[in-house]
C-alpha cells in the first residue's frame, strides 16, 4: 500500500510578509526612477496625472511566467521626488489596474 503525502505549503502572502533589497539592487532601482520617474518608453503609462502627483502602470515581462508580464501600478509626488507602491498583479489573473486602490491612495492629497 503507498502512502501518498501532501505538503501545504504556506500562500505567498504569508510567507512575503518581510522583504529586503539588495543594497546593488536597491541603488540601481532608485537611480533608474530618479532619472526617469514616469518611465521611458512603450512600458510605462501615466494613468493618473495631478499637479501633485502622477499614477504610472509599469509592465514588466517575466520569462519565467512564460513572456507574460506584471504590473506595477505606482505614484510619484514630484515635490518631494516620492514613490509610493501602489500595486502589483499579474496581467494573466487580472485585466487592469484595481481603481478603488488608486481612488483611496488620491484621497491624501487636497485638491
């Protein structure tokens, strides 16, 4: 008779609940968004634009999801040259960008 076992393992969320970067990585990532903050290029939309802070969508290939890509949805305040991550999904489990996040993300700012 065989015995046949199931390991459950833990969803990403939980077992993400702490992350770091790199310092290599970290320094290149800022110096990128720093230089070119809404991005360059066919891969970066602006979706949002205010006086007081832009909404970029980023998309991202990823051969390991087989050339299909993420999303990166984030604001950059130019006043202050901040970027605050807004969200981050995978364009094969959901179409487009969440609209209640980025609503609830504008209401701190006066208009």
């Amino acid at each position: 008779m065989s015995t046949f076992f199931t390991v459950r393992k833990r969803p990403p969320s939980e077992s993400m609940k702490n992350f770091n970067l790199s310092p290599k990585f970290e320094k290149k990532f800022k110096a990128i968004l720093l230089t070119h903050p809404a991005g360059i290029g066919t891969n970066f939309t602006i979706i949002h634009s205010e006086e007081t802070c832009k909404i970029v969508k980023a998309r991202m290939a990823c051969r390991s999801l087989r050339d299909r890509s993420l999303r990166l949805i984030y604001a950059y305040l130019e006043e202050n040259d901040e970027f605050y991550f807004i969200e981050l999904y995978f364009k094969g489990e959901q179409m487009n960008e969440t609209r209640a996040l980025i609503k609830e993300f504008l209401k701190q700012f006066p208009k």
